[in-house]
C-alpha cells in the first residue's frame, strides 16, 4: 500500500489542481463532475500500479531474494517472459519517461505557482508561467 500511494500521489499536483479548477471556472455546481474525474483518474492509476507490483510479485518470488535487487536491470527481470533479452532495455526506457514526465509536470506546476506568487500571474496561458 505504501508503494502504491509513493507513486500515485503528488502534492504538487494536488496544490496545482485547485489552479486547474480556477482556469475552468468550476464553481460549487461542478463539484460532481469533478469528483467522478477524479475517482477515475485515482482508480486507473491504481490499477496500473498494482498490476506492475502483481506481476513483479508473481514472476519474481522464489527466483530472486529481494536483497539481490540492486540495480534497475535486475529489477527488469519482471519483464523477460515476456520480452526476453529487450526486458532491461524496455524498463530502464520506461524508467527515464517516467523521470522525464514527472520533471516536465513539476518544472510547470513550480514556474506557475512562482509567477503567480510574485504577482505575474497563474494562467498558464499568460507570458511568464
């Protein structure tokens, strides 16, 4: 359980989303809609990562004792029923998109909450955010 909130949950992101609903200009009456949003956003980004700790759990237990995982490759090992010698190469790939993304998001949420905390606006669609 704590792997799935360390990866699922940002408190950026969640800060950020009050800037989201402002853009918008939700008020009191969208509030449903922005539930269902989110409950669907939450279930399908659990989904995922449970099926990623699952299927690591089902392919690596008994073959590998949990103190040999020192390195990115050796955690790949979850991958090589299905895409043999490429299973290293496909993870460490997801490994720097996944990096990559989160980076991005995080270099805009920050650049858009500094703009707006130094009264130079918090609308991404403005100059300095």
């Amino acid at each position: 359980m704590q792997g799935l909130i360390a990866t699922t949950f940002s408190v950026a992101g969640a800060f950020y989303a009050a800037y989201l609903v402002r853009q918008k200009g939700w008020s009191r009456a969208d509030l449903h809609r922005g539930h269902v949003d989110s409950v669907v956003g939450i279930g399908v980004l659990a989904v995922l990562t449970m099926t990623i700790m699952i299927t690591a759990a089902a392919v690596l237990h008994g073959r590998v004792d949990p103190t040999e995982l020192g390195s990115a490759t050796q955690v790949a090992a979850q991958l090589e029923p299905l895409f043999g010698e490429w299973a290293g190469v496909l993870f460490c790939t997801g490994l720097l998109a996944a990096g990559l993304s989160s980076f991005l998001v995080n270099v805009m949420i920050g650049g858009t909450v500094l703009s707006d905390g130094l009264g130079l606006g918090g609308d991404m669609d403005q100059r300095w955010p």
